[in-house]
C-alpha cells in the first residue's frame, strides 16, 4: 500500500517535472519601490508644480488673515469664517492633487519597469517596501538603481 502511493507520488513529480511545469529558469528580479518613487525625477516637477500651487494658496490665506485683523468686529467675524472656509477648500485641493500627482507617477514608472522587464527579458520584476510584500531577496536581484537610471533616462527623454 505504502509502495503504490510512493510510486503514484514520484510519477505525479515526474509528470510535471516533464511536462514543464517547473521552471527554475526564470528571471526574476526586485526594485525598492520607495527609493524607486524618491528618486523619480517625474515626482520632482509635479511636486514643484505642487509647492507653486500651496505657495499660491498661502499667498491668498495671508491676505485674507490680514484682512480680518483690519476689519471692524461685524467685518471681522466674516472674513475670519471666508478665512477658514477657504483654508479648508485649499487644504482639499492639495489634498486631491496630491492623490492624482502620485497616481500619474506611479503609472508612468509600472510603464517604465514593463518596458524595462520585456528589454532586459525578465519574466518578472518585483517591488518591496519592506512592509511583507517581499519579505527577503537576496541583494544580487536588487535592480532598484539600475531601474531607475532607466526610468529617468526615459522621462527626460519624453
């Protein structure tokens, strides 16, 4: 009885060893996702777009809260509550564009590292935060900066 099962389970490994069902022959490699985005100088011009943008908001918040202290006390409770409602509409709109910069950014670089992958014949590219989405890769499969030097190369290029 022990004899079957034995022989039945080496037929069954040697049937997908066969059939190709193991592949050890794979490339596969990992980037750090974070250092990845960091170093993105795509991140770096919408960010500055972003700085612009708050900086303007800034400029406007300051004129209002300026504003209030000159006002006289029915004017000043008025501007102090446009004060605060725009404070909190602006701080939305950064906010929102924060969210859509990141989103843009990080379809550009899974473009970039796709494009990269099929170039370079990986089959496939893995990317870490050190959170237990990849919790150990020995550091000869870090492609991290070689990736981004790619991926920069490529955004300046465009």
């Amino acid at each position: 009885m022990i004899a079957k099962i034995i022989i039945s389970a080496v037929i069954i490994i040697g049937a997908f060893l066969a059939g190709g069902y193991v592949n050890t022959s794979q490339k596969t490699a990992y980037v750090n996702n974070q250092l990845l985005f960091d170093g993105f100088h795509g991140k770096v011009e919408l960010e500055n777009e972003l700085l612009l943008l708050k900086n303007k908001n800034k400029e406007i918040l300051d004129s209002l809260k300026r504003l209030s202290f000159e006002g006289h006390l029915p004017e000043k409770e008025e501007l102090i509550r446009a004060f605060y409602k725009q404070q909190e509409s602006f701080a939305r709109q950064e906010i929102e564009l924060s969210e859509l910069y990141t989103s843009r950014i990080w379809k550009r670089l899974n473009e970039y590292v796709g494009e990269y992958g099929v170039m370079n014949d990986y089959d496939f590219i893995l990317g870490t935060y050190g959170e237990g989405n990849l919790m150990y890769a020995t550091e000869k499969k870090d492609i991290t900066n070689v990736v981004l030097e790619y991926v920069n190369d490529k955004y300046e290029d465009n």
